[in-house]
C-alpha cells in the first residue's frame, strides 16, 4: 500500500477539513463528499475554484500532483505561490518535487547537506521485473528463492474507488520470475476482500507480519491501515492477531523482519513522532512484542520516511520523499550515522522505493518512473560484486602536549587523485567526517589550523582502521599565548634589617634592586646558619630569584600599557618578622615599600617618573609590620638560626606588589589625548591652531554607559536606592552615551583609591572618566594631520594570531564559513604575527562589549589589540 498510507490518508484529512465549505457550494453532495477519490476531489475542487473559492487553489494543486497531472499541478501550485496559499513543508516539497520533474524551480529548493550524495553505487543490467502486471506492482521481498509481491493485478468486481483499481494482494514468483500460488507453509487466506500487503515472513517461517486496512472508517471517516501478525507453534498457524500497538486512528504498514535481532521495522504516522510517517522498531521475544520505538531524527524528518529493509550487509535502508531527494521517494540507505542517497540509475526524479536483495548478487525496487502516478513496477538490478562497501574516514586533532583533543579545529584536505577536496571543523571530540571511501584511499594533502597552534601542512595516506570507519590523527603545538593582562601579584623578599635607614628620608632608601643584592651577597650565611635542610631554602631562594624575574618582566609591559592609555594602581603591603619591637618592625616595613617605590623612581630605561608625576601610577601604602606574623615564627634576639635565618622568619620579610590596570578616557576615544599625541603620530601644531585654556579636571568613576537618558535615570534611581548620594548622569561627547557616575573626586588619586571597592561593591566594569569643570570654557584642541584623519585608531577583537600567513588565512576562511563576514586579517602587528579579527571598533568600550559575545560563541581565546 504505497499511497494508501500517506496520500489516501492525507486527502480524507485534506477533504474534510474543506468539507464544510465545499458542501455549502455543491449541497446535493451530502456527507458522502468526504468519500469521494482523487478524480472526483479534481473535479469538485475545479468546480469550487471556479465558483470563488480561490483559498482551495492550493488543495487542487495537491490533488493534481498526486494523480502525476504534473503540468496543471505546477501552474496551480504558481498561483498558490501567488495567494500566499502556500505554507506547509509538505506544500513546499511537492511544488519543489514537481518542478524537478519538469526541469525548473519552485523557489522552496534547498541543498542543507542532508543526504550524502556522493555515494558509488553501480548497478549492473536494471530492467523491468518480467512479471509486472498492467496494474501497480511493488514492495518485492525475497524469501528462500520466492518473491512475494504486492499488486492489485487481480480481475475482480471489487475496485478501491480512490484508485480505481482492485484491492491490493499479495502474490508468489518463483526464481524464473513465473508466478506461482502461494506457498503451502504460509498462513491460509492470507488474501483478504480487502487491502493486503505489503509482507513480512521470519526466516525460520514462524513468524509472519502482513499490512491490511481496517474494515471500517475511524471518526474522522479513514480507513487506515494496522498491522496483522501470524505465529506457528507446533507446526500450526495461530490466527491473525493484530499487532498490539495498532489503532485505527493512525497508519502502521510497511513491515520487515530483521532474524538476527529479532526485530520488526515499520512505518507509521502515529502521535510523537517527527512529522509525517516516521520508521519505528519492535522486538519480538518470541511470545510478544516489546512497545515500539522511534528510530529517531537521524533518520525520521518532519516528511515521511517509509519502506524500511536491510541491505546485505545488515544496514537500514529506507524511502523517503523530504524535499532534498531528487524527487518524490528515494531510497536512502543509512550507514555509519550517514543518509546517503542511491545514485541514478536506482533513484529517479519520480517515486523509488522498497528496496530489497536476493542474497549478494541480486536486487529489486520499485518505481513509477514509466507507468505513472499509481501504477508502480518493479525493477531489477545485478549487485557490483561485492556489495560495495564504504567507510567513513575522519581525522582528529589533539593538542602535541596534552594530547587532549583540539576542537574547532580546521583541516583542509584534497586529492587530485581522487578529485576530493573539502573543509571540516573538528566537534569537541576533536574528530571531524571527512569523506566516505572504500579502504585505501591514497594520499591526501592536509592543511590543518587552530588559533593559537602552529599551523601543520603534510601529505600522508595512514588512515587507521578503528572500530566501522578509518581515521588519521594530527598533533598540534600550541603557539605562546598573547593576552592582555590586567592585574597581578608580585610577592618580595627582603633580607634582615633590609634595608637600612637613609639619612635623607624615604626618597633616599635604597632601592630594591640594591636590596635583592644584598639577598644574594649574604645567600651563604642562611645555608651556614639556618635549621632549614639545603632543599627548604633552596625552594625558598627559587621564589625569591622567581619575584625579581617577575618584577623585571612587569617594566616592559608597563612601559607599553601606559603608552596605550591605561592608568596603573601599585597597592604596596609591607611585613616584618617579629624580631624587634613592633614601632621598630613598622618604620622597617615603611622603608622597604619605598624601597620598592624607588625601583620604579630609578629606573632610568623607562619613563615611570613622569607617569608618577602626573598620577598615571598611583601608589598605595599598607603597613602591616609584624602584626600578622605566625606565632610560631621565633623573636628571639639569641636564636638567630631560628629569629633570622630559618625560612619560616625570611618568609614574614616581604612585600605584597598588587597591580591593577586602570581603563580610563584614554583608551575610550577614538583619538589619543593631547599629552599622548607624540611627532611621530602628526605633523607639528601651528601655534595659531591651538586655543589655550585653563583645565579643571574632575574625575568621575562611571559604572554606566546607556543608550538613552531614560535607561540611564533607571540606574541613577538603582544607584540612589543602595544609598549612593554623589551618584549623577553626564552626557558623552564623544559616542553620545549618558554616563551614569558613582562619584566624583577633585584629586585622580582619591579616584583611583576608591574604584577597587567601587568595582567590588556595584560593578567590575567601573572606571575612570576625565572631564573639563567648566564645560563652558573651550576645549584644548590639536588639529590633526591629514594622515591622522585617514588612519584613526581602531580596537581591533584577535581570534587567531599565526607566525605565517597560511594559518591566518585558514582562520580566516573557517569564520566565513560560519557566516562571519567581518572578519579580516592584519598584517602590519607587533612581534610580527599575522592577527585574524572578528571585528574593529572606534573605542575600547564598544570592544569590550563585543568581547564577551566573541569568547562564548567564537573563540574563548579573543582579546583586543589597539592599533592605527
């Protein structure tokens, strides 16, 4: 029962539906209108249309196709289109399907990658089955030479008046394709007065499961179609007994019976599945059947999946008429996760379908490629010998160090060979499908990328055969990261006493660079003196060798992060061991944060002292002394192995160097302050071209930037209502944006001591903003060179940063496969990478929001690079 199940069925429910409106036109048709067949639905349908019922054009259009009126069904489905009558998928294939036989296009195409089309499938001497009849042919199952047929061949008085043609039976043909009667071991009046077939027969022939339609219509006046089984005990047949999960208000038809797992596949449109007819599976425990279920969406699609069989090899094949088949029902069969499509000659623009084998050598199909709409045959094909089999081959990428897999990795591969050439994304098994093949495939060449990898480029043919496919493996190295840090610890050790009091006032202590010298001088005297092993304080003089690399390595990066316009708080806590008096441990402590202090004062390769004068780095003292020392650690002046030399006493003599960087004005604007603007960014200011003023700088710590006055007073209220009183709202010149401030403060410093609890208490996105107090006075101004205007500075979000061009490239092209067409890369960058971007922005704040988007749908690894 090829269109019983979904075209008889779909157009009871279609009729019905219009029943109403179409017996207000036609009356003396009564109720028996829901009866009528396919001819009479045209006939009426026209009728309607012609009477005004132009909202039925769609119906009609449906009718036709299903009765192959191809031409008339297209140009109906056209004025549809016209209407807007069209909406449903299953109205979207059937145009589609129907322009695909006539050559042109419905509009509703579309190639999602859903089936694997590549797929070499050569069958060998396809023609028609000797023993079709002039009527539908179709659903051929072999069994132990015999193959069963269902057909409506039979001569009888009975016709199915929708489709004119007698009931569907179930007939015999032996191996020269005659027909023969039923077999002897077969149930007895297998055939019915009614629908019967398609059918299903065990190998050890116990078993026997047959589709027939229920006698009597269900509530809404459908016949549809159950499931009937047969048991043999003791060489006896039970009777028919309807399959258990059968209601007469869906469908269940098409079965097939897999012997080696006991298992009975079928069809059907009942409630819960995907759309459509959907495949199911039942086991049979010899006695009963298990409840159905649903083979699930990797097979079943919101069209309708029927037909179900096994192939030689054990794998699942089935039809399906989804609008990507190459029109109406194609077989699919379904191996390793993958619907591949059977190629031409087996499908057709036109209904293929019920596929089944004769052993390895010999296969047979269905098909209304010739004879029409309802008139099915059955074809018959030679097997490639073997039966060709293909595997799926996938690569997977890990990381060289770890070995753990490296996922949203890109691997380019191709054979001009083979002709084979493609792009994957590794999932985050780190695997990607490449191709599907059978063994030995030759050599590919390879291309494999990731941002922040080294990017590998080999040819190599050792695919690995692992469980049911092949797989070949690459090993990345990862590339040192490049990121922006915005904080940090530094933790420094001081020798005792160290250091000592300066005549001239804390200004005049040694610095620490002197007093990490001194540590090394007097190494010595702790491995001579101390009650620590050798091993304790050589991994303590590590930590203390460590934190001076440390603070080394910060100069640079401080160096550049002042020039990119950020501030910087230094928040400096000094300790003492217990030995000595607390007034004195605390002058102590005083000493060695100015030591500290004076290793930035000092430092002749950098230009912190102007940053410091101009409170670009504002230090903040803590004393602690030895008010927190450990109760353990020794004060006594006569145990000096213990009081001075033991790790436990050198661990309390230290200062805590917590930096945070600082956002501010600078780096929110699109061009760089005056006091940033250097010669080798513009031409010289002509004098006359700059207004000189008196500045009133206030700082404001902004926690919000809002689109609309409204929204800013929201927060300004939130703000008020947690009891901040200096809250208030400033309007941006710069991007248009009202600023919602916590607070303002005379003096930087005063700003820059309060927004760490600020950003603790309400926000950690606070920060710095700059402005004139006289907003009536005029702003100081330096006209810009023409360069400056044609070269703005842009903030620019980094996915990928390689040393060669092909890894940037590779990125690049993967982010424009996912539909990103912002992306682009920058050659011209520091330390010579080539940077992949998502995106540039005019100011860092528009950056910033963009960033957290990036991490979590992109890459986690973006971070933002400053540049002209």
């Amino acid at each position: 029962m090829k269109l019983w199940g979904f075209i008889f069925i779909l157009y009871g429910a279609l009729i019905i539906s219009q029943a109403e409106e179409l017996q207000a036109s036609f009356p003396e048709q009564g109720e028996g209108f829901i009866a009528l067949d396919l001819g009479q639905a045209k006939t009426y349908l026209q009728k309607a249309i012609e009477s005004g019922h132009d909202s039925l054009t769609i119906n009609l259009a449906e009718v036709l196709f299903y009765m192959g009126e191809y031409e008339d069904a297209l140009n109906f489905y056209r004025k549809s289109e016209t209407l807007s009558l069209i909406s449903t998928l299953q109205q979207k294939r059937n145009f589609t399907h129907t322009a695909r036989l006539l050559n042109t296009t419905s509009g509703y195409e579309s190639s999602t990658g859903y089936f694997y089309r590549d797929w070499e499938f050569d069958a060998k001497n396809m023609k028609p089955f000797s023993g079709n009849s002039a009527k539908e042919d179709f659903a051929p199952f072999n069994w132990n030479n015999i193959l069963f047929v269902t057909s409506s061949r039979k001569s009888s008085r009975r016709f199915f008046s929708f489709s004119n043609k007698p009931f569907l039976n179930v007939y015999a043909f032996d191996e020269n394709h005659e027909q023969i009667r039923l077999p002897d071991f077969l149930p007895r009046r297998l055939n019915t007065r009614f629908h019967d077939g398609p059918i299903a027969i065990s190998a050890d022939t116990n078993l026997v499961v047959i589709t027939r339609n229920f006698k009597r219509p269900n509530l809404r006046d459908e016949h549809n179609l159950y499931l009937e089984y047969y048991v043999r005990e003791n060489s006896r047949w039970s009777d028919g007994r309807m399959f258990p999960f059968s209601d007469d208000r869906y469908s269940m038809q098409h079965p097939w019976y897999d012997d080696k797992n006991q298992t009975l596949y079928f069809s059907s449109d009942m409630p819960g599945g995907y759309g459509g007819f959907d495949l199911y599976k039942a086991k049979w425990n010899g006695k009963e059947w298990e409840t159905p279920v649903n083979l699930g969406p990797d097979i079943n699609s919101p069209y309708d999946e029927v037909f179900p069989s096994l192939s030689p090899d054990g794998d699942l094949i089935y039809s399906t008429n989804h609008i990507e088949t190459h029109g109406g029902l194609d077989i699919v069969l379904y191996r390793d996760g993958m619907r591949n499509l059977f190629p031409k000659p087996i499908n057709s623009p036109y209904d293929d379908f019920a596929i089944s084998f004769d052993g390895d050598s010999l296969g047979f199909f269905s098909t209304n490629r010739v004879t029409g709409i309802l008139k099915d045959n059955i074809y018959v094909f030679n097997i490639p010998d073997p039966f060709p089999i293909e595997y799926n081959f996938f690569a997977t990428v890990k990381d060289a160090e770890t070995l753990d897999p490296v996922n949203e990795a890109l691997v380019a591969f191709g054979s001009d060979e083979k002709n084979v050439f493609g792009i994957v994304i590794t999932d985050e098994d780190g695997r990607g499908l490449l191709f599907r093949s059978a063994p030995d495939p030759g050599v590919f060449n390879f291309e494999v990328s990731k941002s922040g990898y080294h990017a590998l480029r080999l040819s190599n043919d050792e695919f690995r055969p692992e469980d049911q496919h092949f797989n070949i493996t690459f090993l990345l190295e990862q590339m040192p990261e490049i990121e922006l840090i915005t904080q940090g610890l530094i933790v420094l050790y001081f020798e005792n006493d160290i250091p000592p009091i300066a005549r001239m006032g804390y200004r005049s202590v040694a610095d620490y660079e002197a007093a990490y010298n001194i540590y090394l001088k007097n190494r010595d005297l702790y491995f001579q003196n101390s009650i620590n092993t050798r091993e304790e304080l050589d991994d303590f003089f590590e930590k203390v060798d460590s934190s001076m690399l440390k603070l080394r390595s910060f100069l640079p990066y401080l160096q550049e992060q002042l020039e990119a316009g950020f501030d910087f708080s230094i928040e400096l806590t000094a300790y003492a061991s217990p030995l000595a008096t607390s007034r004195y441990n605390e002058l102590l402590s005083r000493r060695r944060n100015a030591s500290v202090k004076n290793f930035f004062h000092n430092q002749l390769d950098f230009d912190f002292q102007t940053y410091i004068d101009n409170e670009r780095i504002i230090f903040n003292e803590i004393i602690i002394g030895d008010t927190k020392a450990p109760s353990q650690v020794s004060a006594s002046r006569t145990d000096r192995q213990r009081s001075v030399y033991s790790v436990e006493a050198s661990r309390e003599r230290r200062v805590h160097l917590e930096w945070e960087m600082i956002p501010t004005e600078r780096i929110m604007i699109a061009d760089k302050p005056l006091e940033q603007i250097s010669p080798v960014d513009v031409e010289p200011v002509i004098e006359e071209e700059i207004v000189e003023v008196e500045l009133f700088p206030t700082h404001f710590i902004i926690v919000g930037s809002l689109r609309t006055m409204s929204r800013a007073r929201e927060l300004l209220r939130e703000l008020e209502g947690k009891g901040v009183r200096s809250a208030g709202i400033l309007e941006s010149p710069v991007d248009g944006n009202f600023r919602v401030y916590h607070s303002a403060y005379q003096s930087r410093r005063q700003a820059i001591n309060e927004i760490r609890q600020i950003r603790t208490d309400f926000t950690p996105d606070a920060w710095i903003f700059t402005k004139e107090a006289d907003t009536d006075k005029p702003t100081f101004v330096a006209t810009p060179s023409p360069d400056e205007v044609t070269k703005e500075l842009r903030y620019y979000i980094i996915i990928g940063a390689f040393r060669n061009f092909s890894g940037a490239e590779a990125t690049l092209q993967r982010a424009r496969l996912q539909g990103i067409e912002t992306v682009g890369i920058l050659e011209d960058t520091p330390h010579g990478f080539y940077h992949v971007y998502f995106n540039s922005y005019p100011n860092l704040r528009q950056a910033r929001e963009a960033l957290n988007e990036v991490r979590r749908n992109i890459s986690g690894d973006a971070w933002i690079l400053r540049k002209k």
